[in-house]
C-alpha cells in the first residue's frame, strides 16, 4: 500500500469538479494525478462523472476469478 499525497491541485480540481461531494472528488483526482486506472468504492453513484474504472471491492474479486 502507498499513501498518496494531496496537492493544492487536487484540491483545487475537487473543487472545481462536477463531483457532489468534496471527499469523492478529493479521492478522485488524487487517484487521477497519481496515475491510478481503478478506484475502489462502496459508492459507486458517488463517481457517475469518473473516466477511469470505478467499482466496488466485491465487482474487482468477482473480476479476478
């Protein structure tokens, strides 16, 4: 596991998103500047603006067999 860091532009991206919710749009864009593809949530209508992969933990394991 790596612990990412969040700049001043993820928070201004966050800011300025179509994301309804800060947090999301903070986890969002600190996945999108690091170059993650896929974000884990529980929530996933939370991410309907997301262009990289968005799913649950259950669809990924569901995915890997």
């Amino acid at each position: 596991m790596t612990v990412l860091a969040v700049t001043d532009k993820v928070i201004e991206l966050a800011l300025s998103s179509e994301f309804k919710d800060f947090e999301d749009g903070i986890q969002y864009f600190t996945a999108t500047e690091s170059g993650i593809k896929k974000l884990l949530t529980r929530n996933l209508k939370d991410y309907r603006v997301a262009e990289i992969s968005v799913m649950t933990a259950e669809q990924l394991l569901k995915a890997k067999k």
